[in-house]
C-alpha cells in the first residue's frame, strides 16, 4: 500500500467547519459498483457475440433523434444513459471488430486492449510530460519499437492519434533538418530555394495533405508513377529528382510506403534507402499498417530496408490490434526530433527533482501538451499476447488474403485487379458471360453490390479505384475475420452480382 501521510506539521487537521462541497464522485458507491460491473459485462458480451450480429446495419431515424435534443441541465441516472448507449448507440457502429469487416484497413481491437482503456481511464493520466510511471510506460514502448525496427538508441518516438498525424510530423521533423531550427521563426517562405518531396502514386492521400498543411503545398510532392507491383518506380524517382535539381529546386523528403492503402504494396526500401543516402533526403517510411508486419517472420522479410529509415509511422490500431487511437512516429535521431518541436516555455519548466523532472518529455517530441495514456493499451496488448502471438494474427491475415485470391482465380465471373503482396485483395464482379460484360457498366455493378452487402449485414468490404476500373478491395486486418468471413463475403458478392446482371439483361 501506499505511505499513509503521516507528518501533523503537512497535513494539519483543520477543526473549522467544511465548506459545502461539490464532486462527481458517487454518493452511493455500493450502487455505482453494481451499475459498473454491468456495463462491463454488457460490453463483454458484446464482443463474446460479436458473430452473431449484422457487420453493420443502417441507423434508425428514432436512434439518431435522441442524439439531437438540447444540452441537459438535469442529471440522468446512469443506468438510464446506458440503456441508451445498449439500444441506440452499440448496434449501430462502424463494424470494424466483426469478423465480417474487411472493408478499409482497420484493426478489430481485443479485449485485453478494452480492459486497458478501463484502467488508463480510471488514472486519467495526462502524459504530455513530468516524472510520472506513465509516461515511463510509453518509453518502454519506445525501446520496443527501437528493438522491432533495429533503430538505434538514440531514436525517439511517441504516440499520436495516427498515421495522418505522424507523417505530418516526419515532413515537419525533415523540413527542420533541411533548413536549420530558424525555420520555426522564419517559415518555409525564407528558404532560398523551393523544397520538393516524393512520393509514390499509390501512397496514402494523407502524404499529400501533410505537405499541404506543412506549408509546402501539395504540388511541392512529387507523385512517382509505380510499376506492376504497384511500387515506386525508383528509377522514374533518380529522374525526378535530378530534373527538380537541374530546375533549382531542393529535394529534401522521400516517402517510401511499406503496405500501401489500395492494394497492399510495399515499396522497394532498400533501393529508396540508398537513393535518399545519395541525395541527402530524409527517408521516411509510412507504415501506417505494414510496418507491424515485423512481428510476422512471414512479413518482416518483405519489409527489408524499414531499418534504414530516418523516420516510420504506423498505427498499433491497425494491425496490432490495439484499441483506436493508437499512432507512433519513431525517429531514428532523437535530437533531430526534438529540434523540430521542444519549445521553452516558462509554465512548462523541467526540474531536476519532484514531478516537474523526468525531461525530455513526450510534449518535446510532437504538437500535442495534454494527450491521454495510449502507451497502456499498447503495453498490455504486447505484453499479455506476445509479439509472437501478434506476428501470427498478422501472418494468418495474408494467408486468409492467399486462400482469397485462389478462390477468385477458380470463379470464371470474378477477376483479380491487383497482385495481392500482404493482405489486400483487389477484385471484381464480371458477370456470367462477355456479353453480359459488354452490356453492364461494372463500376456501377460493383459499387451496387458492395452497398448491397453493407446493407445485407453480412460482410463489409470496401471499393476502390484500381489504374481507372472500380475494385471491391478487401482488406484483412481483423485478427477475428476467418475463412468462413472470406466464404460469407465472396458468396454474397457472386449472388448479389448475379442477381444484378440477371435483372439487368432481361
Ligand atoms: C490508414 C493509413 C494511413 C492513415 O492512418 P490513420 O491512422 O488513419 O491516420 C496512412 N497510410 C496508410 C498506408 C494507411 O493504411
């Protein structure tokens, strides 16, 4: 237990009468107790269940009607708010922990990682800094992740809400290596010359808007055309370079995409590596999914060259399964880091002693002061399942995404529209025959019938546009999605389709 505070001249014992006091603490805690180990049980049952409920189904009007009415003024008990949380807010989410979800690349959660939001919850921890066990918890995660990427000691990281937000980070960490820490006073318009960055084409649209919301805007980002692997050309990236060069500009960024967002492709790493050692860029590597696929000896080969980077961000919330939000960015160069966003402020001073100590603080290392604990998700979702266990989940998603693909080449009305690298596959209704095909529009066929599966409950895929043509894209991330989810899914697209072509050609 805790030292009882035990010294009369620090705590004296106050003999006037007590001001009236408002908390919102419970009066009754026996009840509160009783109340809270429902709602825990309510939401263990959900998960527990999960299977037998619709991926998703469409909001009711009289659901969304309760969450327009006027600020309360008076308490509702808190039984009664449950009720509406149980009735109109739990059937109707976004899906993503069913097994059926395979729609966007998003992870299913687990229900240690649901226990440790509980716990974190309860601390209430602020973590933008001071000397706190928290805070020290996140660094652990820090020298996890150096261990995971072969990062060196000196390498820096830090939870932020996602992928979005850590590339934004990387382009401002690199943009203060290229032009020196003035450039927090001076703005990128002080630059003598204009600075440029690359990018593959297939990259996340988040790379583009970090360069928008940079300063740089998003004609500043070179878009590489990609190969039949749909990864970065890299010679097409020497030759933009070069001809940006020649034309005065200042290469200063390369992101390489490990997992790409549509169809899973990891970039060539290696050779991005040594080109950016060349030109003396700042090698960055989204991750948002793929950089977790380490834990995976299946994968991590695949990722070859993730070691050489200057910068990775990736989500835990993907396919580490961890609860949302979860995001990190690792920085190979802690100083570098820091440069680009520590500032002195006097009511954020460090000490050497008491709670003010423990500098630097995760606050020196991005925008974020007040940020809750998402280390301790993280920590228990590693330490309770094992990286082992972790890498298999994310092995049996591209096996699960193998057996996909075998199972579109054998169905003469289905057509793959991507090689499948990881986890994503990339296919299409084609209807039952050339004519049939002749006749029907297939962007709006498989539009149709993914809608109509949304709607049937049954399975959730997603659509994407692949060089020109709509896809339907599955994306396996869920550690729950099984073969029977596959089976489910695909059934459902090839009746649905023919039902459609059926109607359609009469
Ligand atoms: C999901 C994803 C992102 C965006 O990450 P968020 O966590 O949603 O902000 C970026 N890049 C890729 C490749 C992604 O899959």
């Amino acid at each position: 237990m805790d030292k009882p505070l035990t010294d009369p001249k620090m705590d004296p014992t106050l003999d006037h009468p007590q001001a009236p006091h408002q908390s919102l603490d419970p009066e009754d805690w026996t009840v509160f107790r009783a109340q809270s180990h429902q709602m825990l049980d309510d939401m263990l049952n959900f998960i527990e269940h999960l299977r037998e409920r619709p991926v998703w189904q469409p909001i009711p009007q009289t659901s969304r009607a309760k969450f327009q009415v006027s600020l309360p003024h008076q308490p509702q008990s808190l039984a009664s708010a449950h009720q509406t949380f149980m009735e109109d807010i739990l059937p109707y989410g976004p899906g993503n922990s069913h097994p059926g979800f395979m729609g966007w690349v998003q992870g299913g959660g687990s229900p240690v990682g649901m226990l440790a939001e509980m716990l974190a919850a309860g601390l209430n921890a602020n973590t933008g800094g001071r000397d706190q066990m928290p805070v020290e918890v996140e660094r652990q995660i820090v020298r996890w992740m150096r261990e995971l990427f072969s990062f060196p000691d000196s390498a820096s990281g830090v939870f932020v809400t996602g992928t979005s937000m850590a590339n934004l980070m990387a382009v401002l960490v690199a943009r203060t290596v290229a032009l020196g820490k003035n450039v927090r006073q001076d703005g990128v318009k002080a630059a003598e010359k204009q600075l440029t960055a690359y990018t593959s084409i297939e990259a996340h649209g988040c790379v583009a808007q970090a360069m928008d919301l940079a300063g740089f805007g998003t004609t500043a980002l070179r878009r590489i055309p990609s190969n039949d692997a749909f990864q970065m050309d890299t010679a097409a990236l020497r030759a933009a370079i070069e001809a940006d060069r020649a034309a005065g500009l200042q290469p200063f960024f390369i992101v390489g995409t490990a997992g790409s967002v549509d169809v899973g492709a990891v970039d060539p790493l290696n050779d991005i590596a040594d080109i950016a050692a060349q030109e003396k860029c700042w090698f960055h590597i989204d991750g948002a999914f793929g950089a977790l696929g380490m834990m995976s000896p299946q994968v991590a080969p695949l990722l070859h060259g993730i070691e050489r980077a200057d910068s990775i961000a990736f989500d835990f919330h993907k396919w580490g399964q961890v609860q949302y939000d979860a995001g990190f960015l690792l920085v190979r160069d802690s100083t570098l880091h820091m440069d680009a966003f520590a500032a002195p402020v006097a009511y954020l001073r460090r000490e050497t002693r008491g709670l003010a100590g423990g500098s630097p603080w995760p606050c020196d290392f991005g925008p974020d002061l007040s940020r809750g604990f998402r280390a301790l998700k993280t920590w228990f979702t590693l330490q309770v399942y094992g990286t082992e266990k972790l890498g298999k989940i994310i092995s049996q998603t591209c096996d699960l995404a193998h057996y996909l693909t075998q199972q579109i080449a054998q169905h003469p009305t289905l057509e793959l529209m991507a090689p499948v690298a990881l986890n994503v596959v990339c296919f299409r209704y084609r209807g039952q025959s050339t004519n049939e095909a002749a006749t029907i529009n297939l962007d709006d066929l498989n539009r149709d019938i993914v809608a109509d599966l949304h709607e049937s409950g049954l399975a959730v895929p997603s659509t994407t546009t692949i060089r020109g043509q709509l896809a339907i894209r599955v994306a396996i991330v869920n550690h729950r999605t099984d073969q029977r989810a596959i089976d489910t899914m695909l059934n459902g697209v090839i009746t649905l389709g023919r039902e459609r072509c059926a109607a359609e050609t009469k």
